[in-house]
C-alpha cells in the first residue's frame, strides 16, 4: 500500500478494545454526581404512578422511607424533594406550615438518610398554590416579584429548619437568592446552601411535571422564566446569582440548552448543575417502550452529554437506576 493509503495518524487505535475505549474515556459518571427527585403526596396511603412518566410516582410517607433506603444504598449524591399537598390556596400556605407534606417529608428524608444522603427541597409555591405559579398575585393577576421574596423567606426558614441541607430555589424571582441567604444568615442558618435554579427557561419539557406535582396552573410562565432562545440571559442571571450568595447553579431543561450549559460551566467558579427534566424522561422511555432505541444506552448516553457539557452534577429520574448499572460495570 501506499502511504497514501496507510495513515500514521490512527484515531481508532485508541477505540480498539473495551479496556483501551475506558481508558482514555473523557467523560465518566460516578453515583456521587447523581441527584434523584422525589414526589410525596400528602394523604396517600400507597405509591401513587404517574402516567406521564411510567415508573415514577407520587410516594406515601412509608414507600417514600423505603425509597430513601434504596437511593441511599445505591451511593447517589442527594434527593431533591418536592410536595404534592391535599389543598392549595392563593399564597400556597402549605409550603410554610411545619406540618405541610414537604416539611413532613423532609425531617422524614433527614432522619432516615440524613448522615448518607444531601437532603434537598424545591423551594418554590407552584406545588402549593390555587393558581399554580411559583409566587403570589397581584390585583391584575400578574405575579408580584417582590411581594413572592416574602414567601420565598418564610419557606427557606420552613425548609431550614425541618433539617434541609441545600433549598432549591426554582421561582426564577429576581433577588430570589439575596433574600433567602439574608433570612438564612439572620436566623443562624448559615450552613444552608442555596442551589439556584438560574438558567431556567420556559420550556415545554416540563408537561408531565405538571402532573406529578397535580398543578393547577392554567396560562404560561413567560414573564418570569427565560425565552428558550436567549443563551446570553441565562449566563446573566447565573453571574447574579452567584453575586448574590448561591452556592451552586443550575441550568434547566439539560439536553436542549447543553450550550447554555456548557458556557456557564466554562466561567462559572462555583459548581454548576443541570436538570434532565421530566419530559426528556419521558421520551426516552416512550420511545424505548415502543422498540425505538436501546434504553440503557439511551439513558446512559443521555446522562453522560450533560456531564460532557460541565454539569458537576445531575438531577436525574434515572438516578438510583443509573447508579446501579454502574455498580454492575464497576464489579463485571
């Protein structure tokens, strides 16, 4: 042959093998860096499906323990934890009742898995509210910002003080974050993380969430969440959140905004999450129910490109499921 025909230079060399392909693999997915939501539904005495995302549900207080024990023994990094109360009202009292579902489930979380898993809470009102936004109205029916930050402080204390290590702030209010931390800080809770759900855009990949968490909202999110086309918008308002005390940031959906993610990630100095919401769920397990693709491939694959694109960590529906197949590789 010539030479022409025989290159020196041979990527494939280094895709030869199994052993050689993890060798030099760039990307790598350890449990740790895996987060698992979790619905508690208040008043049920058994797992509740959710239909839009087969093997999903809504747990009781008692599967919700035994979930803890799984995710727990499968060495995954947290819980994200979000309540579906029996009643809702226009400022979402729930949320700041002690004994509301999701400050229940979250002494529950602590008190089972507290020393092995980080316990997270959704800090947001559209759980809890009649109208189903993340903040309170105003006469015109337009959520007042400022009025939601009032909210927003009583269900950080709530959260903190039902044990919470990271409140999740996902409203998208602005100074959401300046004024959780400052509560937080005043009343000596100064070891409560915030993880700010900065780059969260209004995304229709969240309907079937809307089913797991039985929301009652009726319009859309687009005066407070972000235009599915603005790039520069989400990196801003992680760089003030960031200013404004966060600890970690977060970019929301995963797989259709991998560019925002991968920006943030490249000037962000504090760690920076993604979410593989609901919908990017669902569409890989209705595909892989009707033969289309190879599910734990698709899954895994789906997880691996957010961890490529710079998310330290990932909330994941997968996340127990996913940490056990790595368990397996791990021991084969």
């Amino acid at each position: 042959m010539t030479d022409q025909l025989s290159p020196r230079i041979r990527p494939r060399r280094l895709r030869a093998t199994p052993t050689m392909r993890r060798l030099v693999s760039e990307t790598r997915l350890h449990p740790a860096e895996l987060v698992l939501p979790m619905f508690v539904r208040e008043g049920a005495h058994a797992p509740v499906p959710i239909t839009s995302m087969p093997g999903v549900v809504q747990h009781s207080l008692d599967s919700f323990r035994r979930a803890l024990a799984d995710a727990a023994e499968a060495g995954i990094g947290g819980v994200m934890l979000f309540g579906v109360p029996e009643h809702k009202d226009a400022i979402g009292s729930g949320a700041t009742d002690p004994d509301g579902i999701l400050n229940v489930a979250t002494r529950a979380a602590v008190q089972e898995v507290g020393d092995a898993l980080v316990v997270q809470t959704d800090l947001c009102l559209d759980e809890f509210t009649d109208h189903g936004h993340c903040g309170v109205l105003d006469s015109g029916g337009t959520v007042d910002n400022d009025a939601t930050l009032l909210r927003y402080r009583d269900m950080a204390l709530a959260q903190a003080e039902s044990g919470s290590q990271l409140l999740g702030l996902s409203g998208m209010m602005d100074g959401q974050v300046a004024a959780v931390r400052e509560i937080l800080d005043a009343e000596h809770f100064t070891d409560t993380a915030i993880l700010a759900y900065s780059a969260k855009f209004a995304s229709a990949f969240y309907g079937p969430f809307r089913e797991a968490v039985q929301s009652s909202l009726a319009g859309d999110r687009l005066s407070y969440q972000i235009d599915p086309g603005n790039r520069r918008e989400g990196l801003r308002e992680s760089v003030l959140d960031t200013i404004e005390g966060a600890d970690i940031v977060m970019v929301k959906p995963a797989m259709s905004y991998l560019d925002v993610l991968a920006r943030t990630a490249a000037e962000s100095y504090i760690p920076v999450w993604a979410y593989q919401v609901s919908g990017e769920y669902s569409m890989i397990e209705a595909a892989a129910a009707n033969g289309w693709i190879d599910r734990r491939r698709a899954i895994s694959e789906s997880v691996v490109s957010i961890r490529r694109a710079g998310a330290d960590a990932v909330l994941t529906y997968w996340a127990v499921e996913l940490a056990s197949w790595l368990r397996e590789e791990r021991n084969a």
